[in-house]
C-alpha cells in the first residue's frame, strides 16, 4: 500500500548516529594522560527526509500491502535525541541514540496499492500511519590524529535499528475485481536489525584564532541488513564552555528482499550543541 507520498513530517533528533554526532563536537584537544577521563555530551536537532517503503503481511503470511514513505517528518508526537562521547588518553566510547514518534493521517486517498494492484478510482481510503523508530549506535574509537589543527579518530562498534510502524485504513466506493480481507482494518509491524560498523571521524580546526572547525563522520557496515552506511559533515564554532555546529548528515539502510523495511535513508540538515568536561 503506497501512503503519504506528499505528507510532511518533521524529525527533530537529539544524537550525532544514524550518524554518531558525538564525535562531531568533540573538542580538538592533545593527547590526555591515560587515567584523566574527558567527556562530550551533545543536544542537536536533525530534520531529515526519509525514503523508504514498509511491508505489511497479509493474513496468510505473504507481502500483502505497501506503504511508501517519500517525505520530510511533519507530525511528531515525542522524540528523544542525545550523544556522549568519553576519552580517556587514545582510547574512548561513545553512545548515541534517536527516538522519535510520528504520524499522521490522509483523506480519500488513491495513492495505495494492495498486492500488486492500485486501488480503482471508484474507490478511496482514509490512512492514518504511526512511525516509532530507534537507532541506536555504540563503539569504540582510537585517536590516530591530535595537534591543534587535526583529530582523527578510528572506530568500530554496532548500530541497531528498530522500527514500529502501525498503518490503519478505512476504504470505501467499489472495489471491482479487487479482493481484500476486509475495507478496514490495523496492520502492523516491528522490526529490528543489528549491523556492525566501522569508520572515521573528527575534526579540521581553522582560522587565526582557532575558534572555526570542520566536523566529519563517515561509517559503513552489515550484519541483519545487506549495508548500511552514514556520513555527516558541515561548520562548527568553539567557545570554553564547548561548541556550537552545523551539519548535513545521511544515513542509509540496505535490506535484503522479502523483509518489513526496504531500503530506508533518511537525510537532511542537523542543529547541534555539544557540552565539555
């Protein structure tokens, strides 16, 4: 079933993960003496576009219906966003993790299919769509790079990825030759996939004062999902108390054919603040 190909909605994240972001406002500091812990906590704010489509079984097991997802989350409901990033000397961990709950409802519709068959035109449909999802990234990372114009770090660790959409439809007008369990109806679906990632991440610090700074993320990785891959840089500015910066992130999730989710991206500019101690 093909739903809100135009509807809007509005993601607000508070992590650096499906992109790890907290590595993206880290401070660009010297080595520190192994046994001195420092800490980056981080607030932000991602509005992506999310693609993807999700795959509703029907009633003898089989891929029944279809819901595509082509736009920009409008309807949020609650969403939790936020980053920690620990060093201590070299070595560090870092956490990241996206909630967010949306959804959103569309009125005598066509833009459906059932099976392998568009609804006629003698026909609409009332859909409402609620999105839960999670991402969630853990690793730990390794500091090739630190002077005052580089830090580059190394990383390895898992993503997980879950998704709880829930898709309830009321369809009405003549079917013709269109048979369906039933006009109305709540299907849903809860799917989760752990993938493991490697990667690289850090900073580029410029100007006369030192303030300015390129943050990057780039990871890529598989496991329950054929790829998944994420990238992120933009601008940052630095101030004693931490660092303020933008970035455009994109992170993308390959599946293999017959599962829930089909091949999920999300992408759009992110707002963050990141904290030091």
């Amino acid at each position: 079933m093909k739903i809100f190909s135009s509807v809007t909605v509005l993601l607000c994240f508070a992590i650096g993960a499906l992109p790890p972001s907290p590595a993206l406002g880290q401070s660009a500091q010297p080595d520190a003496d192994f046994g001195k812990w420092q800490f980056t906590a981080t607030l932000y704010a991602w509005v992506p576009i999310i693609d993807g489509q999700v795959n509703f079984p029907d009633d003898k097991g089989s891929t029944g219906i279809h819901v595509s997802m082509k736009n920009v989350l409008s309807h949020l409901k609650m969403t939790f966003q936020g980053s920690l990033d620990a060093n201590n000397g070299r070595w560090g961990i870092f956490n990241d993790i996206v909630y967010v709950d949306v959804g959103g409802v569309k009125s005598k519709s066509h833009d459906l299919i059932l099976g392998d068959v568009g609804i006629p035109a003698t026909a609409t449909a009332d859909l409402s769509l609620d999105l839960k999802s999670l991402i969630w990234t853990v690793a730990g990372e390794y500091r090739v790079a630190s002077d005052p114009a580089w830090t580059v770090d190394l990383m390895g660790g898992a993503r997980r990825l879950r998704m709880k959409p829930t898709l309830g439809y009321a369809i009405t007008g003549e079917l013709g030759q269109v048979v369906i369990p039933g006009r109305n109806g709540v299907k849903q679906v809860d799917e989760g996939v752990w993938d493991g990632i490697v990667g690289v991440k850090g900073r580029y610090t410029f100007g006369d004062d030192g303030k300015w700074f390129v943050p990057f993320y780039l990871d890529v990785g598989t496991g329950q999902s054929q790829l998944t891959w994420q990238i992120s840089s933009g601008l940052g500015y630095s101030y004693n108390w931490g660092s303020v910066f933008a970035t455009w992130r994109y992170l993308d999730y390959k599946f293999p054919s017959g599962k829930a989710l089909d091949n999920i991206s999300m992408s759009g500019p992110m707002l963050a603040a990141a904290l030091h101690w």
